[in-house]
C-alpha cells in the first residue's frame, strides 16, 4: 500500500498535528461559537431555508473560514446534534434525574419552562433534525442516540420511584417510559405548531395533568401483587 506523505494529506490534518496548544483551544473555541451562531440561524430560519452560505453571513466569518471547521452543511448539523445531545440530555439528567424525589417534578416542569420560552427555537431545530433523519442517513444514528438516551432517563426516573418504597407499576417498565415519552413528545410537538398560543398555558395545563399521568401508571397499593414489573 501506498504510503501517504505529510504533504499529501488534508491541510487540516496538517496543521492539527503542528497546531500548539493555545491555538488547539482557539480553534475549539470558534468552532463552539460557528456551532452556536449556525444553532441560531437553523432554529429561526428551519434547515431547508439556510446555507452555509447564510451561517457564514450570520457569525461574521468568510464561507471559506466555515468551511475549514465543517465539510458541508450536513457536517455542521452532525456536530449541532451532538451539541444538543451534550446540552439538554445533560440538563435533564443533572436537573431532573439526579434531583431529590421529594422535588423531581418541580424540577422537570422548571426545565420544561425554560424550553419552551427561554430555549424554544433551539427544540424547534430538534424537530426539523428529527425529520431530516428520515431522509439523510448520516442523521438518523445521531438522531437515534439522543431519543435512546431520552428514553432511559426516564426509565432511571421510574426505577427510582419504584425503588423508593412505592407502588409497582401497572405496566412494563420499557412500556411506562415509551408512554411518557410519547406525551412529553407530544407537548412540546404542539407547543412548537400553536406560535400563538402562550406556552405558559401549555405548562399549566401539563402540570395539572402529568401528576395523575404518573400515577396512573402505578397500580393502587391494594393491588400491588399484580405487578408486571
């Protein structure tokens, strides 16, 4: 086989093995800042209204500049997903999961909150990629991963309200986590179509509900010998 000579490799290989430390971490820095402003355009604008042309116009960089860091625009939203995936899911997971019992739902409606208002665009990106995953292969493993991580944080979250001396439940554990999944799916789906409604009364209305969508899903002490689990 063919040896490859420095000098025939890509430039990026290249200058990644003279690149110093210092210039590594600057490197790193203002590809975090192409994925955050590239983030913001997508979220706004949806995929299939932006170029790489439009991100580079957007985060003051020269389409050549955005280019280096990331090969198509395909490649940008790999790295896009892989941020959301490193962001939100640890959210969740710091916020909610490994919270107190006693104030695990207060927690998860402070985060559905801020994703809904605060971060809202950001969960607008996470449908449009999820749709593209439907189309473009390199984005359905990636797309696949955070839905499969999502799913066992809340299957962690049922462990430990079955293991805190409560009730068994009514249902399969996988069962139970498919079914919450799919409401919490659900509500931020709708939040994101409704533009006029006020996502304040979305968040009202699923706080008066999700308590007893919980609860529903564990059998009544009387009956607890009948546990599926």
């Amino acid at each position: 086989m063919k040896s490859l000579k420095l000098d025939d490799r890509p430039k990026k290989e290249v200058y990644g093995l003279s690149r110093s430390p210092l210039s590594q971490t600057k490197a790193e820095a203002k590809r975090a800042f192409l994925i955050e402003q590239a983030t913001l355009c997508l979220a706004q604008k949806g995929y299939a209204h932006v170029s790489l042309r439009d991100i580079a116009k957007e985060s003051g960089v020269s389409l050549g500049i955005l280019h280096y860091y990331f090969a198509s625009k395909e490649d940008l939203l790999l790295a896009i997903i892989s941020s959301y995936k490193e962001g939100f899911v640890a959210e969740l997971e710091h916020e909610v999961v490994e919270a107190p019992l006693e104030s695990w739902m207060a927690s998860f409606f402070a985060v559905l909150h801020r994703s809904l208002t605060r971060d809202k665009d950001q969960h607008r990106l996470w449908y449009d990629l999820q749709v593209q995953a439907m189309y473009v292969p390199a984005f359905h493993e990636q797309v696949s991963q955070i839905r499969n991580r999502l799913h066992s944080l809340i299957v962690r979250m049922l462990d430990r309200l079955t293991d805190a001396d409560g009730p068994p439940l009514a249902v399969e554990k996988e069962v139970a986590a498919s079914t919450l999944y799919s409401l919490i799916d659900g509500l931020f789906l709708q939040s994101m179509l409704s533009e006029s409604s006020d996502p304040k009364n979305a968040i009202s209305h699923f706080e008066q509900t999700f308590p007893f969508i919980i609860q529903s899903l564990f059998l009544p002490p009387s009956n607890a010998h009948t546990s599926t689990k």
